[in-house]
C-alpha cells in the first residue's frame, strides 16, 4: 500500500478522532449532521478506511455499494438499511455492508469506522 497522506506509518488516534468530528457533526452549521475524514488510503487506493461521525438521527441516503466493505461502530447506535430492512448496530459490532443499494441511520450519536476494498467495485452495466 502506497501512502497517500502525512501521517502515513504513523499510528492515528481514533478516539480524539471520532471525538474531533462529532463535534463537526453537531455543529449548527453542519446541515447535513455528520463529518468523516479519510485515515487510510485515497481515491485510487485498494483499501480504503474513513471514520463518519454522525449526530443522532442524521442519515446517509442510499447509495451504490463501492465494493466490499465493512461497518465498525466505534461509538453509538445506527442501522445499515438495504431498502425497506433495517440492521441495527451498536458500539463494537461489526457488519460486512451488501454489495447493492444502502444507507445508514443514526439513533444516536455515533461513530462508525468504514472500511472499503474499492477494487472489488461491481461492474456498472449501461
């Protein structure tokens, strides 16, 4: 893996991290009640991991799978929804994410660690 920031082969603190972008969530300025920073890898990287925080019932809309990935909740309760279903997380569990449609929904003020294989994307069909 070809580092793609500074802090490269550095450890990175999680916790003041996921603490850090909570703070960006709740925010009043924050429309959209979450922040996430990239910790590892980049656009083109195979392995991509990015900390979202989101402030409780903030949400991700659904959207297209980006390959095989992960869900890690660090801190809260969310649910990983695949249309009308819904999965409910908590703090410490850990949920492989469908390779179709999803979103996510905050119940609580929450942290999740998403990791991605983005070289595993499906194939689009036009």
């Amino acid at each position: 893996m070809t580092p793609t920031a500074p802090h490269a082969y550095s450890p990175i603190g999680l916790t003041a991290l996921a603490q850090e972008l909570l703070e960006e969530a709740r925010d009043p300025a924050s429309r959209s009640g979450r922040a996430a920073r990239t910790v590892v890898g980049g656009r083109d990287a195979h392995l991509r991991q990015t900390i979202v925080a989101l402030k409780a019932e903030a949400k991700l809309n659904d959207h297209e799978s980006p390959g095989e990935a992960t869900l890690y909740v660090l801190e809260g309760d969310i649910s990983l929804t695949v249309g009308d279903h819904g999965t409910r997380l908590v703090a410490g569990e850990i949920m492989e994410i469908p390779l179709m449609r999803h979103g996510l929904v905050a119940h609580a003020d929450s942290v999740v660690l998403l990791s991605v294989s983005a070289h595993t994307r499906p194939a689009t069909t036009d």
